[in-house]
C-alpha cells in the first residue's frame, strides 16, 4: 500500500475500534471471572468458562490493533466475534430482562464497533486492490 509507516485513516480507527473491544473484553470478562454466578455450581462454571473465553479475545484484539498491518481477513472475524458477544447480550436481555448499566455500557460498541471496522476493511481492501491493478 504505501512505503512509508504511517498507518491509514481507516487502519487507524479499526485500531482504535480493536483496542476498545480489548479493554471492553477485559475488564468485562475479568469482572464475570471474579464474579461469577452463584446460582449454581453447573450455572457458575460454564459462566467463568465462558468469561475465560471472553477475556482470550482481550489480548488477541489488542496484538491485532499493534499489528494491524499484517491482518486482513482477521479484522472481519475479530469484528464477527465482538458482533456476536453484543448478540448474546440482546439474547440475553430478551430473555431475562436487563442488567444493570454497566452492561449496557458494553453492549453500545460491541453492536456498533463491529460494522465501523468491517466497512473501512472492505474499503481499504477496495484501495488496496485499486492501487494493485
């Protein structure tokens, strides 16, 4: 793309959209770690394992931000899974009412962010191959 290191505008803000989703995973999951559900022993155990998962994601969305040069189908799959996080949220939501603030606090970029990097990667591959041919 080009030869020197400054990165695009759109390369910019999906890193910044990557490093909100890693801050946004890790203190959530983090916070469901310590927390967990105290329901049940069966209902606590696949919640902090699936807070296992979700702070996973944290360091993985940030490499990719400090990265991001070397990632190109990864954005559209880092975007999918926090698309998804905010899906499981509504799931949620619909079916047992909702949380308190702090969740929806989550849920605003886990639904938005998504879309935001998806459209600059589809529009810098666009740019990309532009500039190949």
């Amino acid at each position: 793309m080009k030869k020197n290191n400054l990165l695009s505008v759109n390369q910019r803000i999906i890193q910044i959209c990557l490093f909100l989703l890693g801050a946004i995973s890790l203190l959530g999951a983090s916070l469901q770690l310590y927390l967990g559900q105290p329901t049940s022993p069966s209902a606590d155990n696949i919640h902090r394992f699936m807070a296992g998962i979700y702070f996973s994601m944290g360091p993985l969305l940030i490499w990719t931000g400090i990265s991001i040069r070397k990632h190109n189908h990864l954005i559209f799959f880092l975007a999918f899974s926090a698309l998804m996080a905010g899906i499981g949220r509504l799931i949620s939501m619909s079916a047992v009412g909702l949380p308190s603030d702090r969740f929806l606090i989550y849920l605003i970029p886990e639904l938005t962010l998504p879309f935001i990097m998806i459209g600059l990667q589809i529009s810098l591959n666009r740019k990309i191959r532009n500039i190949i041919d």
